[in-house]
C-alpha cells in the first residue's frame, strides 16, 4: 500500500463561487468511498487542493477533477509518497481566503491575496503544503 499526498491548483471557471457548495458535497461523497482525504482552499478565483490517499484513488481522483468543467488550468505542482496523513480528519476540509486574512498573514499573503500564484508557489518549496496545513487549523 502506497501513501500519496497530490496537491494542485487551479482557476474556477467564470468566478462562480455559487458552484462551490455542489464540488464540496460530491467531493465530500467521492472521497468517503475512496478513502481519500485532504483540504481545499480558494482564493480569488483560485483554488489549492491537497488529496492524500492510496495511490491508485488519488490518481483517479485526480484524473476526474481535471475533466470537471466548472475550473480549468489545472495544475499539479507535488504528488509524493507520504508515510501518515496530514489531513486524516478531513473527508475535504474547505477554507474561502479572504484580503483580511492576507492582511494577517504577510509571510503568506504573496502566496495567495490576489488568488493563488502558481509560479511563485512552486519556487518555493514546502509553501503550498505549510499554508494547507496552517489554514486547516482554523486559526486564521
Ligand atoms: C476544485 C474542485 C475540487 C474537487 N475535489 C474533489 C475531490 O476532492 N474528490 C472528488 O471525488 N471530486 C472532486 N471534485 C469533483 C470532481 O471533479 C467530479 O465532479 C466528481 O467527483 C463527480 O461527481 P458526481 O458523481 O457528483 O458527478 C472537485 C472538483 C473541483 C472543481
């Protein structure tokens, strides 16, 4: 058994937000059944989402979101095999981020206040995982 942690981002499609309740409650239901657990974050037109779980259900999760029409310019910035998981409490935890909460957070703030910034994620390495892991916290 292999453990995997895949984390991507991607630009919701029209700004929609009024799309994000229905991803939540059929990601919610998917992942009960697969095993799969993790946090999505959404920023500005953007989201940050972690899967972790068993290889072959991450990939075919993974492999389902990118042909879900409601985002597109999807993403995989990491997939690595983990030896726990980080987001064990969460069937898909969610956070919105907000201009206030960057305001909060200068360290982070380039990372995510004008949505999320993929270049700039990437060059730093271990960002992505460490601001899933602090807003799943619920401090913030
Ligand atoms: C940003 C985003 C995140 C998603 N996250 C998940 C997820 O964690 N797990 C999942 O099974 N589906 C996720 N989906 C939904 C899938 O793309 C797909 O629509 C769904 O699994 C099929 O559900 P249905 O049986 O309700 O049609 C996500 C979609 C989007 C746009």
């Amino acid at each position: 058994m292999s453990l995997v942690q895949l984390i991507y981002v991607s630009d919701l499609v029209a700004q929609d937000e009024s799309q994000i309740a229905a991803i939540l409650s059929s990601s919610v239901r998917h992942n009960l059944e697969n095993g799969i657990t993790g946090m999505l974050l959404y920023s500005q037109g953007n989201f940050l989402q972690v899967l972790e779980g068993e290889r072959d259900k991450v990939e075919e999760t993974y492999a389902r979101i990118c042909q879900d029409k409601r985002h597109h310019n999807t993403v995989m910035l990491t997939e690595e095999e983990v030896s726990e998981r980080q987001f064990a409490d969460w069937t898909m935890g969610y956070r919105q981020l907000s201009p206030e909460i960057a305001a909060q957070l200068t360290e982070y703030a380039p990372f995510f206040q004008f949505g999320f910034d993929a270049a700039a994620i990437r060059a730093k390495p271990g960002v992505a995982l460490a601001m899933l892991e602090l807003f799943s916290q619920g401090m913030f």
